[in-house]
C-alpha cells in the first residue's frame, strides 16, 4: 500500500512537472471565475457557484476559447456570501489573530473537474494564470476550502498532499478519503460517508423495510456509498432487491429498463446515493412509465435539493426521508446577506447574476444598447431590495454547506491563531520552533489544523478525528406537501454521535408525512412477517429475507415474529390455541365429581348390595331344600366375593394415589380369583356327586364337606402367590402419560410388569376356563341336581366380557381405558350374580311350592 502512494504522487509530479504548460499564454485568465481580497494570510475557496458548463469545440487553428458557465444557482451563490461573511467576523474579532488580517481567494468551477485543478493551481501559483511548482504570493496561502463532489476532492488531494497542504472540505463525503495513508492533508467539515450509511442503515431497520433497491451514481461518492450501506444492512438482517448505477454524463439510454425493473420490483423504499442532476433523468423516466407507490431515502447530497421540489416530482418524491447536513443558524447572517450591493462587491460578475435572476431584470454593461432602448422596464438599477424577496439565497432557515464553510474558515482561523501564540523555544517543531506567521510553512499549518478545537456558536465542540473527520451529526428530513403545491423538507429528528445520553438516533415519527393512502407507514418486504406460531423457513436460491412461515408443529411454539425456529413446551405443558405460548396442561382421570365418574361409583355400590342382599336371603332361607341343596357355604362366600368384586371398582376411580395403584389390580384379581374358585368348587362338587351315586364309585371319598374349601383355597393361594411377587419384584406406580392423549397429561397407573398383570389376568382366565369346561361336560345331568346349565352360562358370560375387554381397552385412552375396566368388572360380575343366583331367587320368592324336598328329588313329576 505505501508503495503504492508514492508511485501514484510521483505519477502526479511527473503530470504536473511534465503535461501542464508552464507558459501563461497557454491558459485562459481568471476572468470572472476566481477573485483575491487581499489580507495579511490567505484561506482559498473552491466553490462551485455554476452547476453546468459549455466546452468549445477546439480546433486547434486559433486560441482555445474558455469554458462557459451556464447555470448560476443561488444557493451556491450563498456559500461564496458565507465564506465573505466568516472572514470579516474574524477580522473584526479582537480575540481571534488580532494582529492579522485574513484575506481569501474565491473560485467558481462550475462543478467541472478541469476548473476545479484549474482554480486549485491558480490559487497555489498567486498569479493570475496557473503556473505549476511556481508561487508568486507576499502573503502565504494557509489553507484551501473545497472541493465540493468527492471525485474531485480525492483528485485535488492527491496534488495538495504532495506538498502537504492543508485541504478541508465542506461537501465530499466518500470513505475513500479518510484513508490517511493517501490523504494525509485532507479534513472535512462534513461527515464521511460510513457515518451516514450506517445511519441508514439504522432508519430503514426502524421502519422495518427489510427489502429496499439500491441506486447510486456511477462514481466514487455513489461506489464507496453503497459498499457501506450494504454491509450495514445485510449485517442488520434486511436484504437487497436490486443494485443499480446510473450514468453521470448525459447518456442514459439504459434508463427505460431500469426503470421497468424498480416498477417491477416488490421493493417499495429505494435508498439513492447521487446528486441531484443525475436523479433527474431516472425521475422524468419513472414520470413517463407512471411508476408510484416507492418512497424514496435520501443521502445527503440531494436531500435537501431544490430543483426536485418542483410541482413536476411531487407525486414520486412526496414523502421521501433521508439525511442532511446538521443545519445551524449564523448570527446576523439574514441581514449580511440582504445588504448586498450588486455594483462593488468582491465578485461583481456573480452579485449582478443573482440580481437579474431574483429581480428578472438586466444591467446595462450585460446587453447591447437595442436591448436597453426596447426594454427600459426590465433594467437593474442595483437599488431593487432583497428584503422583499425570499428565495434560496437569502434562506437561513436550515444552514447545511454554508455553515460547514463558516465553521471551516473558524478552524483554520483558530488553528492560525493557536500558532500565532508559540513562544520561545517551547514549539512543537524540531528543537522547539515556532512558526513565523507572517511566512508560515503548509505542514506547519497542517499540524495546528490537527490539534484544533472550535466551540461553536451552537454549543457542539468541532475538532478532527484521527482520519479527519469531524463528529458526525445529520439532520433527519421528510418531503412533505407545500402550500404551493411544491415540496418542502421538514426536519424530524437527527442522528448524532456525540449524543450526550448515548442516542444517537432520534426520530419524531408523528411528525412524518407519507406518500401512501391513509397516511400509513409503507411496507417493503420480500414476505410478509410471520406472526406468532410459526416460523420461517428460507427459500432455495433466495435472500434470507424471502422466506415462507410454516405453523410449529403440535408441542412447539414460537411467542415472537419472525421466529427462525420453534421451541417445545415443557413436558407438563402444551401450546396455547394460537401456538404463541405455553399454557399448563389440563390433569385428566377418573374423577368422583364427574358424571361418568359418579355413575360407575353408584352403580358399584349399588351393585355391591345386591349379593349382600341374597346372602341375607339365603341366610333366611337357609334350611330350605334349595339353599341346602346348592352347598350353602360356598354360595355365601361366592356371595361375599361378589360383592367385594363390585366394591373393587371404587379402587379406579379417583387420583391414583401410590396406595390404590399398588392394590387396586391386586384386589381385582384376588377377589375375582375367590370368586371363579367358589364357581369352580361348585362346579366339581356337583359332578362329583352325580358320579359319587354310581355303584362302586371311587369319587365318593370325593363328596366331603372340605374339598370345595381346598379347591377354594388353592386356586386363591396361587393368585395370592402371583400378586405378592408382583408387588414385590415391580410394583405398580403412579405416572403422568404425556403420550397418551396430546395436550393432556393422563395420571394413570403404571402396572410396571406387563407381564405380571397379564399372568395375574391370565390365571383368573384359565380357572374361569376349566370351570366353563367342566359345567359344559356337565350341563346333561338331569336338572334337579347340579346347576351346571347355569355355571356353563355364567362362565360364558364372564370369559365373553374380558375377552371383549382386551382390544376395547388397547383402543381407548386416558380415564377411558380405566372407566373400561371398571365396565368390564361390573358386567361381568353381574353376569356371574344373574346367571347364579337370579333363578334360584325367584323360585325363593316367588315359587315356593318348588322349594321342596320332593321337587328337588323329583317325586312330584307324576303330579305335574
């Protein structure tokens, strides 16, 4: 890189040494372009006061005729005022160079990089032609103001900082110049461009436009612009639509189409970075195409301009934003302006030019004497008031360049002055030297330009960085509708760096006016925000900012937009109805206080005392043939078993507390156990006798009054045997099943072993099939002596309900599952209590003739 800067300052001494005539009469003279108020020390000003030239054709047969200046604005003409107006103030100041009289060289260059080297050389060579490496000057030349694009800043400061000349700028703004190791004499007054972009790049995020086109001139200041902005924003998450760069010169042929592609484009905020002339022909374009509906971001470079406020752009620029130069106020500037005397002031030509154009009128010495004669009531008489005339000349409403030329005349002026008092041996030059004012040395000045520091009249301290900028501050503005019908710009807020409370952006938003209907805030986005509950998912091949929102899946939520991804609520929790966040969710069981709770609960109990109610039967009845006949014993505890398979229901229903899962399915197959064993005993017993009567039966031993008892005993012992391993290896437990039913937590019971609850089951099964069996093989016996019909038909009924009960309770879920079951034990219980003992019932109480020894041996067939 260093070799780099000194093959490019030997190039420019070779092209200033070498390819610019030395001899005088090869360059036009001044003339009305440049003027010198003469002063003890002299400060330069390149200033464009014309926007537009006309070149001569050359054809080398005579002597070149000058460039021609065509367009005169006033708000340039202000500036040159400014500059006049700073370096008075500073001579009339007692305390600032009191001793020394400041003068200054002026040169309008017409916006033109060929006057701009040409009035930067006149003013280094203090003669009225540019002679290079040659100064002709009694009073030193401090510093020199300009230049006013970037382009022609950098080309100037490449000359000025071969000889280490001090530059200070109050319009360039590219990055490019506050690279020191190129640009070591170059200030400005205004902030660079990085400053700017990352402003921006602030308002369009604030705005929540995360789909802008990007437009700049094809130069430095619309390049080194859009580098910046678009880091910033892609950095801040926003995407670019489209890039364009349009043409500086005159030739926009390309314009249609790039027209056609902003039209075209879902980006409405386009940020532009270009003066205004080049905006022009993009903005007549989009006039013809009819294009509406974009808001435009202004730079600063045209966000204050006055020829895009015409009635013409109203409808395409009308609510556009951006930033401008910190606008401040000159104390008693109005009145210099205003007193302006148009016949003898220090740049005659330009005064006139700004009186015919505010005045339409015309000087004598600008016209020939025909023109007077027919025109005698459009001549100045240099007399007409600029009081009674508002216009962008004397408009001091919003200071932007020209005070940046106010303040830069100051820091030169106090960085002189700071010189002026270096006493002794005490300088910070080598061997403690001071400068001499009166022939002071550019790098002498250039130091004291680096270490100055101006309180200004509006209370911000100006002073330069390290890269020599000063501290950033913009004016934030919107082009809102005038009276007239034009355009006029209304601050609404500012972006300043050395914001004492840490803000550097501030923005009045209820003061914004929008081009939109309604007055609402446009939308410039690729796809819409995704709203709460569901997160983006990026398309293939495109920005980040073109995206499709897709809803969380089911346990997942998103509680903010533009969510990137979803979260899982917590395992007791479940998503909201919008998905947005997470909410507890609902505990489900087998409640008492529910109605499907409260009518198995019922029907349990008073199912219960239905078997207490026929063993009160049996006991009053019990002497009877019919209760004697069908082994009262076994048939009082099978009644007992059933009502305690009917309690056991109650075991199901409620919170699964830790004690009722570990008894509950113990208690159903215990008392289910006794209860099939007694129909078992019963069953074999009554077999037994039947075969026990036959001549030389070895059953008879059979026939006694234990073995029901034993029968009993054993088949329980072996369920018992089964529980309490069960219990004691993997005992049943409470649980919360998040799994079962989705948004549901189901306080369930865990059985721990499948495969000990399906043996407990399966057991209570194989002694209810083997009863089944043997009352089938049974069931022929003559009727008066066994009820193997009815232990046949009881046992069907059972095995039938818990053959049901399997895949009926594998389909239901949740509280329905343990409400299976407990239908499951009901019905079967009831089948076993119908088939048992409603028979033998309703012979108790309603044929009691049948009640008889003889009708149970069957003696009173005969008289039937």
């Amino acid at each position: 890189m260093r070799l780099r800067s000194h093959l490019y300052r030997a190039l420019w001494h070779f092209i200033l040494i070498h390819h610019i005539p030395t001899s005088g009469s090869n360059l036009p003279n001044m003339g009305p372009k440049g003027i010198l108020v003469p002063g003890d020390l002299l400060i330069g000003a390149v200033i464009p006061i014309h926007i537009d030239s006309f070149f001569p054709l050359v054809s080398f047969l005579k002597k070149p005729l000058p460039d021609i200046c065509k367009m005169f604005r006033r708000e340039l003409y202000q500036h040159f005022q400014a500059l006049r107006y700073v370096v008075e103030e500073i001579n009339r100041s007692p305390d600032l160079l009191p001793n020394v009289t400041l003068g200054f060289y002026a040169y309008d260059t017409c916006s033109v990089i060929k006057s701009e080297l040409q009035g930067t050389l006149w003013m280094l060579t203090g003669l009225t032609q540019e002679i290079p490496n040659y100064r002709c000057r009694d009073s030193p030349l401090a510093a020199i103001i300009g230049h006013s694009k970037s382009t022609f800043s950098i080309l100037m400061a490449h000359i000025l900082g071969l000889y280490k000349f001090p530059q200070i700028s109050y319009y360039s703004t590219s990055s490019l110049l506050s690279d020191r190791t190129q640009f070591s004499a170059f200030f400005r007054t205004v902030p660079s461009d990085v400053f700017q972009s990352k402003g921006l790049g602030q308002l369009v995020l604030h705005f929540k436009w995360t789909w802008v086109g990007l437009i700049a001139s094809d130069d430095d200041y619309g390049y080194e612009a859009l580098q910046v902005i678009k880091e910033e924003i892609i950095k801040s998450g926003a995407c670019i639509a489209y890039t364009i760069y349009i043409s500086t010169n005159q030739k926009n042929q390309d314009m249609p189409n790039i027209v056609k592609l902003i039209n075209k484009s879902t980006a409405n905020v386009i940020i532009a970075f270009s003066v205004d002339v080049f905006l022009i022909p993009l903005l007549d374009e989009m006039l013809e195409q009819k294009v509406t509906g974009k808001t435009f971001v202004a730079s600063d470079a045209w966000s204050i301009s006055t020829p895009l406020t015409t009635v013409k752009y109203s409808t395409i620029l009308l609510g556009a934003i951006g930033f401008a130069f910190h606008s401040s106020k000159i104390q008693g500037f109005q009145e210099y302006l205003n007193s302006l005397n148009p016949i003898n002031p220090p740049g005659t030509d330009w005064s006139k030019m700004l009186w015919e154009e505010t005045f339409n009128c015309t000087f004598s010495d600008h016209t020939n004497l025909s023109d007077i004669l027919n025109n005698e009531e459009s001549m100045c008489t240099g007399k007409e008031n600029l009081e009674h005339i508002h216009n962008s000349y004397n408009d001091v409403s919003s200071l932007r360049a020209s005070y940046n030329i106010y303040t830069a005349v100051y820091l030169i002026a106090t960085a002189l002055d700071d010189l002026s008092h270096c006493q002794g041996l005490t300088g910070p030059f080598s061997g403690g030297k001071c400068s001499d004012i009166r022939n002071i040395k550019p790098w002498e000045v250039l130091y004291y330009i680096q270490k100055v520091r101006v309180k200004m009249s509006n209370q911000r301290e100006v002073y330069f960085d390290k890269d020599g900028n000063p501290p950033a501050v913009y004016d934030i503005v919107n082009w809102q509708p005038g009276s007239d019908g034009t355009l006029k710009q209304v601050k609404l807020g500012s972006y300043d760096t050395l914001n004492s409370t840490g803000n550097v952006f501030s923005l009045n938003t209820s003061l914004i006016w929008w081009g939109t209907v309604n007055q609402e805030t446009p939308i410039s986005v690729c796809s819409q925000s995704c709203p709460v509950g569901f997160k983006k998912v990026m398309k293939k091949e495109e920005p980040v900012c073109c995206f499709q929102c897709v809803p969380c899946s089911q346990g997942e939520i998103s509680n903010q937009t533009d969510s990137i991804d979803c979260w899982k609520c917590p395992w007791d929790m479940w998503p909201s109805g919008a998905r947005d966040r997470c909410i507890s969710k609902p505990v489900e069981f087998l409640s008492y206080v529910e109605p499907l709770g409260i009518t198995l609960a019922a029907t349990s109990v008073f199912s219960s005392l239905v078997p207490i109610s026929i063993f009160y039967l049996f006991i009053h009845y019990k002497s009877t043939p019919i209760v004697r006949a069908n082994n009262y014993s076994v048939s009082c505890i099978l009644l007992v078993s059933l009502s305690f398979c009917f309690l056991c229901a109650l075991a199901f229903i409620g919170y699964p507390q830790p004690e009722k899962c570990l008894l509950r399915q113990a208690a159903f197959g215990l008392v289910f156990t006794l209860c099939v064993s007694c129909i078992l005993a019963k069953t074999v017993i009554v077999v037994f006798a039947f075969m026990a009567t036959k001549p030389g039966s070895s059953l008879k031993k059979w026939t006694t009054p234990r073995v029901p008892y034993m029968i009993i005993t054993i088949c329980t012992f072996i369920q018992l045997t089964l529980c309490i391993f069960w219990l004691s290896i993997s005992p049943p437990f409470p649980q919360y099943n998040i799994e079962a039913k989705p948004g549901i937590i189901v306080v369930e019971c865990n059985e721990n072993s499948p495969l000990a609850f399906w043996c407990m089951l399966g057991y209570l099964g194989f002694l209810a099939s083997v009863s089944f069996t043997v009352a089938f093989l049974a069931r022929r016996l003559p009727d008066n002596f066994n009820e193997a019909k009815l232990i046949t038909f009881s046992m069907l009924a059972f095995l039938s309900v818990w053959v049901y009960f399997i895949p009926a309770s594998l389909s239901a879920q949740g509280k329905y599952t343990v409400a299976m079951e407990i239908f499951a034990i009901l019905t079967s219980s009831w089948a076993l209590v119908f088939c048992m003992f409603l028979p033998k019932c309703f012979i108790i109480l309603f044929r009691p003739n049948m009640n008889s020894r003889d009708n149970l041996m069957g003696k009173d067939r005969s008289s039937r």
